[in-house]
C-alpha cells in the first residue's frame, strides 16, 4: 500500500537534512549557534 503523507514526510525529511548540511557547509559557526 502507498500513502502519500508518507511520502511526503520522507521528501520533508530528506529537504531538511539536505539544507541542514548546505547550511553547514556555508557556515559552520552560525549553525552551531542556531543549535
């Protein structure tokens, strides 16, 4: 069976570490801040 939320979780999941490590690799001190 497929569910589209769940899809749609996973394609969230996966934009968010994606940025995350994008924004990392822009700016290490400003993430560490944030976190």
């Amino acid at each position: 069976m497929y569910y589209p939320e769940e899809a749609k979780r996973r394609l969230g999941k996966r934009q968010k570490t994606r940025s995350a490590m994008i924004v990392k690799k822009v700016s290490h001190s400003k993430t560490y801040r944030l976190y």
